[in-house]
C-alpha cells in the first residue's frame, strides 16, 4: 500500500490528540456552581430582603446597602481587614519565599524537614486556633501576660497563627517554581562571579515573579476571609479592635439574627475580593503571562 492511500489526518487532530474531553469538566463545574455561584446568588437576593432566619424574606430594597454605608463599624472594621490582609501578605511572602528557595535544593534531610514543615497546613484553623489560644493563655500558658488582651498584641497573634498554618502551603508553591528556574542560568551566573546574594536577586526573583504573584492572589483572598482564627482567638476584641469583616458579617447573622445585612456584608466582601484579585492580576502583567523559560 503507497503512503498516498493511507488516509489523511483531519487539520486540527494532532493538535486535539491527548487532550481530555469538555465532558470531564461537568462534575468540577456543577460542584463550583452548586457550593460557589448558588451561595453568592442568594447572598446577594437576601441582601435586599429583611430575615431573621424563621418564615420568608421581606424584600426592603437598598436598605440594607443603606445601612451598610452608614455603619461607623464599617469603616473600622474595612481598616482592620486591609492592615491584616497587608501585614499577613508581608509576612507570609518573605518567609514562605525563603523557605520555598531553600526547600528546592539539593540540602542533607531537606526532603524529611519539607515534610515537617507542611504538618500545619493539615490541620484545620479551628484546631490550630483552639491550640494558639490554650498556649496564649495568661494563666496557664506558654506567655504569662495578657497577650490577645492588648490590641497589637491580639492583631500579632492572629497575623502569626495564619501565617503558622498557610506558609507551608505558600512555600510548596515557591518551592516548585525555584525547581523550574533553568540551572544553566546560575553556572553562567557562577562564571560571571557572582555570588549567592547576586544569584538570589538577579536570577531566583525575577524568575518567581509569576509564581509570587499566584502566591500573593491566594494570601491575599485568603486574609480578606479571616474568620475561625479571630472568632476563636480575641471574639474581635479587645473592643473590636480585630472585628475584621467576616466577623462583623457574623454578628449581625448569628447574634443579632439580621441575615439580611449579613449578606449585605457577604456580597460586599465577594464583591472586594474579586476586585482586589483582578486588579492585582492587571497590575502584575499575570493576565498575559508567558513562561520565564520561554526561549531556552
């Protein structure tokens, strides 16, 4: 038989060949629709409605949007949440991206202490938040002072406990994009004289940009929506000092049983993440990402 007479491939079919059917995509979607989309639309259809939890939604207009821009503990707790969202990104970023770069090498016992180090991101925030509390007590933990009774000391605490649990997550991600840096470029580094330190900021960052700013989307979506760690560790004090958004949305639900401004509260915060995240994304150039090794 001439290969003249062997069938002919269809445009297109190579390029489809290993690639999954969209079929495979229904369970991921419905399971994002029926948990994520549903919740949102009906947040946002009881926000214009007055319910206390019992009979049927009073619908009442904007007068729960009203109320939410009137609220002096709005703006107090909008500032709470930016300077936890902004003091836990610091912290977790440096030490996440140390540990990530470290992790990548070729260390004695880095894969036994990689291992540890992930042990927190297992546990769940209640457990870790019940665990923090007990050893923060004044009285018969660790610290003999009334730590979470001041206001920096309540807003470190909870800036360090999230940054205890989430930086082994953080520090996978580092890890995996410090692998996928070219060794080419450190030899040629190495010849040209240059150092660790030279190495780390002319070579290791700029190639982690990318992976810093999917590292930074998810700290920062996950400090806007803080929640066990403060409800378990301070109950938003001293005061409300630490009565982030997510709390303050709490009790006007489950204390002062207002489901209504609840999801006033709950759409506005989905509303300030997404934006936060898209704005982030334009800024970084993440949209329009190509591959740091692009070329070699």
């Amino acid at each position: 038989m001439s290969a003249s007479s062997l069938p002919k491939a269809r445009p297109g079919a190579a390029a489809k060949a290993g690639r999954p059917h969209a079929v495979w995509a229904i369970p991921g979607v419905l399971f994002f629709a029926f948990f994520a989309i549903a919740p949102m639309v009906l947040a946002f259809y009881l926000s214009f409605t007055q319910w206390n939890g019992l009979g049927d939604p009073k619908p009442v207009g904007l007068a729960n949007w009203r109320k939410l821009l009137n609220d002096d503990r709005l703006t107090q707790s909008l500032t709470v949440t930016v300077l936890l969202t902004v003091t836990s990104w610091a912290f977790q970023t440096v030490v996440s991206l140390l540990l990530g770069v470290w992790a990548a090498g070729r260390q004695r016992n880095r894969a036994v202490l990689s291992a540890i180090f992930f042990v927190p991101f297992l546990l769940s925030s209640t457990a870790i938040a019940l665990l923090f509390y007990a050893l923060l007590d004044p009285n018969f933990g660790v610290i003999h002072q009334d730590t979470l009774g001041s206001t920096s000391g309540a807003f470190l605490a909870i800036v360090f406990v999230g940054g205890w649990q989430f930086i082994p997550f953080h520090t996978l991600i580092y890890q995996g994009g410090a692998r996928q840096i070219p060794e080419v470029l450190y030899q040629a580094a190495a010849i040209d004289g240059a150092g660790r330190y030279r190495q780390f900021f002319s070579i290791t960052l700029p190639q982690l940009r990318n992976t810093a700013t999917t590292s930074s989307v998810l700290m920062i979506v996950g400090s806007l929506t803080y929640f066990e760690t403060v409800l378990i560790l301070t109950q938003g004090g001293p005061g409300t000092d630490t009565a982030i958004l997510p709390y303050l949305m709490y009790e006007a639900g489950f204390k002062s049983y207002d489901f209504g401004y609840a999801s006033a509260i709950a759409t506005f915060l989905v509303v300030a993440a997404t934006a936060l995240s898209l704005v982030l994304v334009r800024l970084t150039g993440f949209g329009a990402m190509r591959s740091t090794r692009e070329g070699m």
